[in-house]
C-alpha cells in the first residue's frame, strides 16, 4: 500500500501541504482531485521523490516500482512498438544479455517465462492499438508523430511497463473519444495501483473505485466513484455550513451579553464568564465554495434554416478525397456530436464546416450572413505568449476602449489581474478560456469546438455546459469528455469508412459497442482477404525476423546446457542433486523453445496469408 503520514511542504514559503495523511490500498484505483493550484502534480513528485518533505513520510512497500509518463517519448528513429517494448527494461535488459555461462542462460529463460516476456509484443501493440495507432504506424519511427502522438506512445510505454504504482496526471489529454473509453476500460483492469489526476468525470466514475481529495492543505480519501464524492463532500459541506452558522450565532448571543453588561457591576462576573466561553469557542470555519467558472457567449441574431447543408459533397486534402458523399444538414438550433475512430476524418469535416477546407465535389450551402467559431488546441497553443489576453482582444476588436473589453474577458474568468498577465504565465485553462473567448466573439451562428475541455478544471467544465446549453447558436462537439457530450448533444453523427452518417443509438451503446469490438478484435475472424500494403508486409516480415531470432537464442541455450549434461563429470557420484537441477534447467529451455518455435510458425504463417492475398 502507499501510506501517507502527516506530510507537510510549501512552495517559496507557501504551506501546499500541512499536516496531510492518507492511505491507498493495495490494488486500489483512485482519482485525485482538487483545485487547480491546490498541489495534486506536486504531490505526485513528492511521491516520486523528486522533491523533499519538509517533514512528515511517504511509504511504499520495498521494491515497488512507481511510473508515470514525465514527457513525450523522442522523436527518434525507434518504431513506436520497439519504444514501448524498451519501456519494460528488466526483459529489454535479459533478452540483450549475452552470454556463455549455462546456469546464467538457465536463469535468463526461466525468468523470460515468468514475466511472459514472449507475448511481449502482442501485449504492447494491443495498448498503441487501443490509443489509436494502426498496425502499420506501430512500425514507423517516432520522429514521423508530432508531440501530442508521443505523448500516446509515452503513455503506451508505462501502461505496458506496469509499474507497482502507476500515477498518471490528466492522461485523456491527448486522447479522442475512443482513445478514452480505451483507457478507462484498461485502467478499470489493471492489476496494480492506479492514483489519477482528472477532471474528466467519465474517467473518474468509470475507471477508479475511490477519490482522494485535496482541499485545504489536506487530504481525505473517499470510498465511491467521483458523483458518489461529490455527493458525499455537498452534504458534509452543508453539515459544516449549518454547524458554523449555529456557532455564530451562539458567539453573537455571547458577545452581545459581554457588550451590554461587561461594565456593569452587578453583571461583570457573569459578563466575564461569557467572554471566557468565547475564548474558548473552536470556532469552524464554513466551507469554501468552489470558484464558479461562468462563460457569456454573445448571442447570435435568427438566421432561416438551414444555416449549412451539404450534398454528395466530398472533401479531403492534396487532391485526395478522405469523406465523400456527405449528405448533411445543420439548423440554429442543433447539438452535434461527432463520433469515429481516430483517423476516420472528424477533425476533417470540422475543417470542411468552418471554411478551412474546399469541398471537391458535391454542393455546400451556407446562410448569407453565416458567421462560424471555430476553437481547436492547436489555437491554445498558438496565442502570442508575450501579449496578455486584453491585447489579444484589443487586435480584434482595435477601435473599442479598454473599458469596454474587459467585462468580456471576465464573462470568461479572466479577472482583472489575469487580462494584464502575459499568455506565457497564465495556467492552461487561463489559456483555454481566452481562446474561446476569441472564438465566440463575433457571437457566431455555428460554434465548432475539437477538445474544449482540455486543460479546463471540473467547475470550469460545469461553466461550459451551461453556456453551451443556453447558447442559441448550432454547436458542433468533439471531445474525449462523455459527460459534456452527454450534457450538451441532441444528435450524434458517425465518421466511419469514408462517410458521416447519423448515428441512431446514444453514447453509452457507443461506448459499449467499442469495448465490444475491442473485444472481439482479440479473437481470430474469418474475413475475405483484402490487399496487403508494403508497409504491412515489412511488419510482418519484421516480425518473422524476431521470432527467428528468438528460437535461435533459444537453440543456443539448449546447446550449451546439452554439452553440460554430456559431461561425464557432472555424473560423478554425490552430485545427483547437481544434474536434477541442470535437468530441470534443460528441460526449462525445452519449453520456452517450444514456445519460441509456435511464434514463429505463427508468424511465418501470417506473412504467407498476406503474400498469397
């Protein structure tokens, strides 16, 4: 278990933690949460031990392993697969050991065995399968993503490391949708500790059994998903309120009795008895409420429906069609979510609705005077880091005062101390609110935002619903956050297989209809054979190459313990428990060689299938 005893530390003399203890048991996973700024990252390197307790202990039971994923991987000319692979370094480490001596060789495969080290491979293209990378992209080199992607492959490293303890901090961050529900299902089955940090409440009701809040330099640790903590901390939060306001008042009728009577002679002692009680008053302090985060968008005048439509339309890039015949309409008053796999062209069609993309062929329609907002991460990224957000707004909006433009940065949290900070020092969600802020200021009939929530706290989340649900303009979402895709879309729309077509169940059969071809994806299926790509062939060739590189390290060590059993000296007499073990050693390898050989034959089989169709 992790055993948290009375820690405390402050940052630049700033108590972050005072006096904070808990217990994670064994296997447990726990989501932890807090406000932005209330020291959750620094408590994970404080476990980690990368930084130093004032005072107070953190202990972990002797030998645990503790990952996380720090940054993103390099971007080198290792393959994704073989990255993810080198992450667990105890097998990277023996299947590298060259040597001749045969009880270390023994040693070697006995301990392959143990950690399964020859399924290595299925396992680890299994986790980058399931955070979206295709068979053919596990074979490119990692200099061929951009740093979101090795963020995925980073956290495909861990994840197939399995650590003792594994702490991961806001990891649906760079993943869509499907990539999310991925985890969560993962993560709901992994075998060791899990500890969290999110506020994506899907994840943290679906994947983890317990919350660990931290809230006034303490932590509490709360049995239940986070709707049962949240109800939970609401009713210890109204309990706290009422006994402080009857505290209160009980000091008030104290303090008048002291005011009225302290100097009358008659009543001084009775008055300075009451004074005593209040001296001696632990007096409760009612609980904070959470800092509300409320975004105004301006309001968009009626336009007549539809304000897009689309027929046979087809679009794509460099000539290249990625959706064809799209059939669609959008009215005013619609809440679109778009589904699909990574890949299949959501991002694409968001680009084909607000005009960064032509159409190929077919007919787009839109309303006259259309105005479309348009909000992707990427826009995070690229505001100035050396101008603060009023600047930001005074370049759109040149010939309007100050004054007049700083109720619109706070409509979207950014106070009056933020509108002066440069973008470089404001927190991620400080910089997500001001990019919706720009996307909305024209007050747009169609507001498409990909991953809004990124970087955003819960409370912020909670702002950003309401928002949307009371906006009287067509949002198109996408998003990794089911509850804001629940909260907010009336229609789900599907890209799949070079199309978008209304998807007719709701989320939850979404998401099971995903797990569920996950599922089935694991089992052999008898499918018409399709043509294979080059890119593919090399795969399977590449794979072909280990497994036979396998059976010949594993023909080597049977050889060497063959020619020690061959020894005539070995069966000199009292050295019978000598060839039991060197037996029991051989017939180890025997196995593992077994093991090796079916791979192969596996392998060898799969690249015939692939040539022949």
């Amino acid at each position: 278990m992790l055993r948290i005893d009375d820690i405390h530390f402050a940052i630049d003399g700033k108590p972050l933690l005072t006096g904070a203890s808990a217990v994670i048991p064994q296997g447990h996973k726990v989501g932890l949460v807090g406000r932005n700024g209330a020291g959750k990252t620094t408590l994970f390197r404080l476990i980690r031990g990368e930084l130093a307790l004032e005072s107070g202990n953190i202990s972990l039971p002797r030998g645990a392993r503790i990952g996380g994923v720090a940054q993103e991987v390099p971007g080198n000319e290792v393959s994704l697969l073989d990255t993810v692979l080198a992450a667990d370094t105890e097998r990277a480490a023996l299947m590298a050991e060259a040597t001749d001596d045969p009880a270390r060789i023994a040693e070697i495969q006995t301990r392959l065995t143990d950690i399964d080290a020859w399924s290595a491979e299925a396992r680890a293209s299994a986790i980058l399968r399931g955070l979206g990378f295709t068979t053919r992209e596990q074979a490119m080199p990692c200099s061929a993503f951009s740093g979101g992607w090795r963020m995925r492959v980073a956290l495909a490293a861990v994840l197939f490391a399995q650590p003792d303890l594994l702490l991961l901090d806001e990891p649906t961050n760079y993943l869509d949708l499907e990539g999310a529900l991925w985890l969560e299902s993962y993560l709901a089955k992994y075998p060791h500790t899990v500890i969290i940090i999110s506020h994506d409440r899907g994840l943290l009701n679906r994947a983890v059994g317990a919350i660990l809040h931290l809230d006034g330099k303490k932590l509490t640790f709360y049995q239940g998903p986070y709707d049962q903590f949240a109800r939970q901390r609401a009713e210890r939060a109204a309990q706290a309120s009422a006994m402080a306001k009857k505290q209160e008042t009980r000091r008030a009728h104290l303090q008048s009795y002291v005011d009225r009577f302290r100097y009358k002679a008659d009543k001084a002692k009775q008055a300075q008895s009451r004074l005593k009680a209040i001296a001696r008053m632990d007096m409760i302090t009612p609980p904070e409420e959470a800092a509300r985060t409320v975004f105004s968008f301006p309001e968009p005048e009626e336009l007549s429906p539809p304000i897009v439509n689309l027929e046979g339309a087809s679009t794509g890039y460099d000539g290249t069609p990625v959706l064809r015949r799209l059939n669609l309409r959008i009215d005013q008053d619609d809440r679109i979510a778009l589904l699909g796999r990574n890949g299949e062209g959501k991002s694409t069609l968001a680009k084909l609705l607000s005009q960064r993309l032509e159409v190929m062929d077919g007919r787009v329609t839109r309303a006259r005077k259309l105005r479309i907002g348009y909000f992707a991460q990427h826009q995070v990224d690229e505001l100035h880091l050396d101008e603060t957000p009023l600047q930001h707004v005074q370049r759109e909006r040149p010939v309007t005062l100050p004054s007049r433009l700083r109720p619109l940065l706070a409509g979207f949290g950014l106070m009056a101390d933020q509108a002066e900070t440069v973008v470089a020092k404001l927190s991620g969600g400080q910089k997500a609110r001001l990019s919706l802020l720009l996307a909305t200021l024209d007050a747009p009939h169609l507001l498409i935002l990909d991953e809004p929530t990124n970087h955003l706290d819960i409370e912020s989340r909670e702002g950003l619903v309401e928002a949307l649900t009371a906006y009287s303009g067509a949002v198109i979402l996408v998003s990794h956050d089911m509850h804001l895709l629940s909260m907010v879309a009336d229609r789900l729309w599907l890209v799949k297989d070079g199309t978008v077509k209304p998807y007719e169940d709701d989320l939850e059969s979404y998401r099971k209809m995903l797990l569920s071809n996950d599922k089935s994806e694991k089992k052999p299926k008898l499918t018409k054979p399709r043509p294979v790509s080059r890119d593919r062939l090399m795969a399977l060739r590449a794979e072909l190459r280990k497994a036979e590189a396998r059976v010949d390290k594993l023909n080597q060590m049977r050889d060497k313990l063959a020619t020690k059993l061959a020894n005539p000296a070995l069966y000199e007499p009292g050295k019978a428990g000598e060839i039991e073990v060197w037996q029991k050693k051989y017939a180890e390898v025997m196995d593992g060689l077994d093991r090796a050989e079916s791979l192969w034959l596996t392998a060898q089989d799969k690249l015939d299938a692939a040539q022949a169709g």
